[in-house]
C-alpha cells in the first residue's frame, strides 16, 4: 500500500511543480509576450483572415459575451443535426444508430458546456465521425471558451478604467493553437507509447484462450483522451471512461491522465498572478483551494484504502482497500485521488465507479462539485471563485467597517446582486431537480415516453444509496462535472431534457455573471490602495473566503448530503 | 449581431479542419509507429491470436488463474461496472456467495486469505490484472488438476509480477492472460 500513496503524493508534487512555469507561460500568451511558440502567428493570422475576423480589435464585455453565445449557439445546431444522423454517415464500422432527439439535446448540451455527461455508452451508441468529429470538437473548443472569458475578466481586474477588454476571439483561438493543441500532441504521444489505441477499424471478433468468442471495441483513443483531461471535459471514448484498459492502460498513464486534468487548472491561477503582477493573490487563491481540496482527497483516500466495513465483516483479506468498481492496476489510493481530483475541477472522467465508493466518499465527490471551485474546470473554476471573492470582500467590508473594494474597484450593490444570484443558482438548479425525481421515484409515478417505464426503474439501488444516486446526477449537471452514479438509469427523456437545462444554466449564467460583474467593475474610476484598503492577498482574507465557500455549501447542501450518504453512512454500522 | 454569426460559421469550419482532420490524421500517422500500429497490442500462441494485453479474459475453469467477477462478462464489446452502492443488500449477497464460491473450489485455501478484490467486480469489466496474492491463493487448486508442483506454479507466478512503476509508485499486478498462457506451456 505505501508505494500507492507514494504514487499519489508524486503525483500532486509533480502536478504543481509543472503548473508554475505553465502559467507563466499562460500569461505571456495572454498578454501577447514573446513565447517559443510565436511560429504559430501566420497560421493564427490565417485562421482569423479566413474567418473574416480582426482579432486585434477591444470589445466592451458586452461584446464579448455575445461572440462567446453566438459562436456557442453554432456549434450546438452542429452537434444536435450530426449526432441526429450519425448512423448514415462514414467513420461507423460497427453501424451504431443515429440519436434520438432527446439523447442528441443531451449530448450535444453537455459536450457544448464542457460537462461531458453521458447517457449513452461510447462502444454503442456513437461512430467515430461523431467521436472526432463532434464530441472531440467540442472538447477542444468548450476549454477554450471558458479560458477566453476568463482572460476577459482577468484583463478587467487591471489597475486601470476601461471598457475594452480585450478580444475573445484573439483568446480563444490562441488557446486552442498555443495551449491545448501542442500539449494535446504530446500527452497523445506518451499514450501512443503505453499501446492505447488509435484506429479507424471496428470491433474486432476473437476466441479467447479459454475458447469463448468475444468482442473487443477500438477505435481513434489516443487522440480523443489528450483533450478529454486537457480540456477538463471528461467524457469517455468508452462507457466505463477511464477505467477501460484502452483509456487507460496503465499506472503510468494514469498519473499523465491525472496531471493532464488538473495541470491548467492550477496554472490558470498562477497566470493570474503573472498577469495582474500580483503574485500575493495568485498564491492566496492557490492555497485556499488546495487546502479543500487535499481535505476531502486525504479523508476519501483513508476511507477507500480502509475498505468497505461491510465486506470487512465477511472475514476476508481488505488490504487492497475498497476494491469494488476499481481495478488492481491503479489500487485504491489513486483512485480515491483521481475521484476527487475529477469532481474539485470539472473534468468528470473517472477511473473507478463513483456508485460504489464508499457513502462519505460519494459525499466528498458531491462536496467537491458543490463547491466547483477548488480549481475548478478549465477557466470556470477561477470564475466561481471570483464570484466568492467578491462576497467575501463584502462582508469583510462590513465586518470592519470599510467600503468593500477588490484591486482598487469598490463594490457596490449591482455587482453584490449579480453574485449572490450566480451563488445561489447552483443550488437552486441541484435541489429543485433532486427533489423533483425524488418525488417520482418516490410514488414511482409512471409517465409513459417521459420516463420510458416507471420511475422506479431509474435507481440500481434502494434506499439512502437511490437518493444519492439522484443527487449526484444533478449536482455533476450543475456543476458541468459529468461524472455519474452511474447506477442510474438516466437514458430516458425525463433525465435527458431536464439534467441538459440544469446543464445550460449551469454553464452560462455562471460565465455571463462574472464576467459582468468585471466588465461593471474595469468601467468604475480606479482607486489606489491605501492605509484604509481591505488586504485580499492575506492569509486572513483567505480564511475569510474560505469561509464563505464553507457556510454556503455547507447550509445549502447539508439537509440533501444528510439524507443520502451521511445517513448510509451511519446504517453500515 | 450579423457579423459576429458568419465569423462564428466561419471560424467553426476553420476549426474543425484543424481540430478534427489535422490533428487526429497527425497522431494517426506516429501510432504507424508504434508495434502494433495503433490497432491495439495483441498476444498470440502458436500464430493464432488469442486476445489483447490489455483487455481482461473471462477464466472460469479451475486449470487456469481466474480472474475477478465482471459485470459485463468480460465482454469487450462493451464495458461496465456493477455500479452497486457499498450497502446494497443484493450487492452484498452476491460478494458473500463469490466468498463461499472460491471456499469450495479452494478448499486449501483460509478465508482470511482471499483478497477483497478477487470477489468485487472490476470498473470496466475488462480488469486484466489480479493482485500476486490472488494469484498465489490460486496455486494449490491449479496444482491439483494439472499435477504440477506447487513450488513450480510459485515461481511461475513470481515470474509474471509486474511491480510498482520505477519501483517505487502504484500496486504490483499480474496479467492473468499472460500467466495463463504461460500456465498452458509448463509441464
């Protein structure tokens, strides 16, 4: 066991060690600096010739959020029309069908908001033109749009008044050409190297040693799976993600998927520090988000190396740990890691089966996706913690007696309503949607074509564990996460259409408050700091948003937590 | 408005190109490569393929190592875990009847000794490692049917562990399809 928690702890080390450089990098980019990849320019002016776009020129934030909506918008029509007809078109070796609409709205939404979740399953229920064509493409461009509006907002907080914010096309291709792509190549590489696939033939027939005859699915894996952990989207080539030998072959790679997912993450941050100049901040924000996130990651990692109580009662040898949905080639402790690393930020992938951790650690795996910001997805992980900033410079300013003010911006009442309505949406959209399949599971109400059969045929499991199952569903929509109980049967139009709206609000109104609120902010008159000014680069700051992080998770989401894993928590003893 | 939607179509095709033909034909091109040429890494006995490395087997008779439960059968058309909460009563039936199972067919064999992940079911279905203890635990029962020595199967197992990556990070694993066919050419 010890040479796991070794691995882990390498891991970690070597995840941060790497992001610092990396969001140097990021913010010479940004700032339009010199990095070694400037050869890439002329391929970047073409792009934006062609495309009939002046990448150069500032738009106000109000610009910019409608080139990000409209671009959006495209892409949506593009999936929904592709995923619709897939089964007529090339690249389909083993003749999936087309998607049914409610399924296309559900894909085509949750690969277009960075969620990735799936209601269907890789092997089956999709061809690899769809793959490549549309699930790919999305994964490459939906990082991008977080990271763009996040280089708009970060642009705002600039000591300066303006109301150009920059270009969100200029970001947002130079994202995808300076950032993802290249490392994209080079993870893909190293996977290319451990025997992950990369084909366009179908399933292949064989007579195994014993002399069954089974199938195996391959497919174009080790282009897909770079951009799935670089883009913190999440979603599988396969049905069980991750887990599949195929997308993750080994120990080694395991590691290179887990920093792939968390690397930009972390470096985004570091960026900010090296862009603002502000490096006191940059580190301030940093440690807050790792000391929740190494709290629940050490607390599931303990539970999962401990084992299932349950199981232990039977007598037999638990020191491999809860091995239940997990696989011996990656043991209990990284994938604990890997089951909280995927939920702080938004990625979704899994390398172990979330339904069968144990209760407390499902929780933590909610908790860290109730948060969303301990890192948080690609670009949108910063923006939620921005929107906990910002609460918590107001009410530190009250507490003391001081005008709340953020880098010289005083903070007033529009920008404080903003926040509290994208504070309290994610909530909102979690617990009316469990409550409201709570409630037809519970009289398992029968809807015909909206639920495909009774209600009760959603859940793999009664009780505490069926609520949680629900639960999650909404809480991994919400926070564009993707990961699943996925006990849950969830390929039906009731879960597909109502998790697709909880998906979409999920995902824009927490990028359009934001980077409202900075665009409200860079307009107001720049004050200098003073003897007066509220600190927020402090180690006292720190504890106070992490406060505000604590109270509004913790009061809105306890009673739910409470009922489903605290409680089966407490009946396995 | 109007400007932004055609550069939005535009840039999309743009993208798409780079994105989704470039890219993919690059990365396509370097697993050329690659031994296996990106079709996947296969074993082979006497010229016949008889699976991939990295795809799991169903082992069911007692003359080879067996492998973990599998939701899915091993079937690698597919891929699946049992998705069964840790308190599920049919969940845990179904572990203690895996337990009883093993007994039976091992009757050498002290329930204290088996580990836990030789009776749970893998993530993917398709694991194709046990743990060197599980494979161990197996010996005296493949002993037996085959009339080889213990100390023969031992070292035979001992052959086929893989250890911790560099020796010091992740689990020590045994590729049940390689043992096995290892297992088939000992006398």
């Amino acid at each position: 066991m010890h040479t796991e928690i070794i691995g882990v702890v390498a891991t970690f080390i070597a995840t941060v060690l790497l992001a610092i450089p990396l969001g140097k990098y990021i913010a010479k980019v940004f700032s339009g600096e010199r990095t070694m990849l400037d050869f890439l320019a002329p391929a970047e002016r073409f792009f934006f010739r062609v495309s009939g776009i002046d990448a150069t020129r500032e738009m106000d934030w109000k610009e910019n959020l409608l080139a990000l909506l409209t671009i959006n918008f495209v892409w949506f029509l593009y999936a929904m029309v592709i995923l619709m007809v897939q089964g007529s078109l090339p690249l389909n070796p083993d003749h999936n069908p087309s998607m049914s609409p409610d399924l296309a709205f559900n894909t085509a939404i949750s690969f277009l908001v960075n969620c990735n979740l799936q209601d269907y399953s890789g092997e089956t229920g999709v061809s690899y033109f769809t793959q490549i064509g549309v699930l790919m493409f999305l994964q490459f461009v939906s990082a991008a749009t977080g990271v763009a509006a996040l280089a708009v907002v970060i642009n705002a907080m600039k000591e300066r008044t303006t109301d150009k914010l920059g270009n969100f096309y200029n970001y947002f291709v130079k994202t995808i050409t300076r950032i993802l792509l290249p490392l994209s190549v080079i993870v893909a590489v190293i996977f290319l190297l451990n025997g992950m696939p990369m084909t366009w033939e179908g399933k292949d027939t064989i007579t195994t040693l014993q002399g069954d005859t089974v199938q195996v699915s391959r497919g174009p894996v080790a282009a897909f799976v770079p951009i799935k952990h670089l883009g913190t989207n999440g979603g599988g080539f396969f049905g069980v993600n991750s887990a599949h030998p195929f997308e993750n072959p080994n120990y080694l790679t395991c590691i290179i998927e887990l920093m792939a997912q968390s690397l930009l993450p972390m470096a985004l941050v570091f960026a900010l520090g090296y862009y603002l100049k502000r490096r006191k901040l940059a580190v301030m924000i940093f440690s807050v988000m790792t000391i929740g996130f190494l709290l629940l990651t050490i607390a599931t990692i303990m539970l999962e190396v401990k084992g299932n109580p349950m199981i232990t009662h039977m007598g037999i040898d638990m020191h491999s740990g809860a091995m239940e949905g997990k696989e011996v080639r990656f043991g209990a402790a990284i994938s604990a890691y890997w089951s909280i690393l995927t939920t702080v930020i938004s990625t979704g992938s899994v390398n172990a089966m979330h339904d069968s951790f144990m209760p407390l650690s499902g929780m933590n795996q909610m908790l860290g996706m109730m948060v969303n910001c301990f890192y948080g997805g690609k670009g949108v992980g910063i923006l939620n913690f921005y929107i906990f900033i910002i609460i918590a410079v107001f009410i530190s300013g009250l507490m003391v007696g001081r005008t709340p003010e953020f880098l010289g911006k005083k903070i007033e009442a529009r920008e404080m309503k903003i926040a509290i309505l994208i504070a309290l949406l994610h909530p909102f959209l979690i617990l009316v949607g469990t409550a409201l399949s709570s409630y037809f599971a519970a009289h398992d109400t029968a809807m015909g074509w909206w639920f495909r059969g009774k209600a009760s045929g959603w859940l793999s499991n009664g009780g505490y564990h069926g609520f949680s199952q629900m639960l999650y569903q909404y809480t991994s929509s919400s926070a564009n996460n993707g990961s699943g109980f996925e006990g849950l049967s969830d390929n039906n139009p009731f879960w597909n259409i109502t998790a697709g709206i909880v998906m979409i609000l999920g995902r824009y109104l927490p990028i359009i408050g934001p980077v409202a609120i900075a665009g409200i902010l860079a307009k107001k008159k720049y004050i200098p700091e003073s003897a007066g000014t509220l600190q927020t680069d402090t180690a006292t700051f720190g504890l106070m948003v992490f406060g505000v992080i604590f109270i509004i998770a913790a009061l809105a989401f306890f009673p739910s937590l409470a009922l489903g894993p605290i409680a089966e928590h407490f009946s396995m003893y | 408005m109007k400007t932004h939607v055609f550069s939005a179509i535009r840039l999309t095709v743009v993208l798409l190109v780079v994105c989704c033909i470039v890219y993919p034909a690059f990365i396509w091109g370097i697993a050329y490569f690659t031994p296996s040429h990106g079709k996947g890494d296969t074993v082979e006995v006497n010229g016949k393929t008889v699976g991939y490395t990295l795809i799991g087997q169903s082992f069911t008779q007692d003359k080879y190592f067996n492998g973990r439960p599998s939701a899915v059968g091993y079937n690698a058309a597919g891929s699946g875990g049992s998705n069964k909460g840790p308190t599920n009563p049919e969940y845990l039936a179904s572990v203690q009847a895996a337990i009883d199972t093993f007994l039976i067919k091992n009757p050498a064999v002290k329930r204290a000794d088996i580990p836990a992940e030789l009776v749970t079911a893998s993530g993917s279905g398709l694991d194709p490692d046990i743990s060197p203890e599980a494979a161990d635990i197996q010996v005296p029962r493949i002993a037996k049917v085959r009339g080889i020595s213990e100390d023969k199967l031992k070292a035979l197992v001992a052959q086929h562990i893989q250890g911790p990556l560099f020796g010091l990070f992740g689990p020590s694993k045994v590729n049940v399809l390689q043992l096995n066919i290892s297992l088939d050419h000992t006398k």
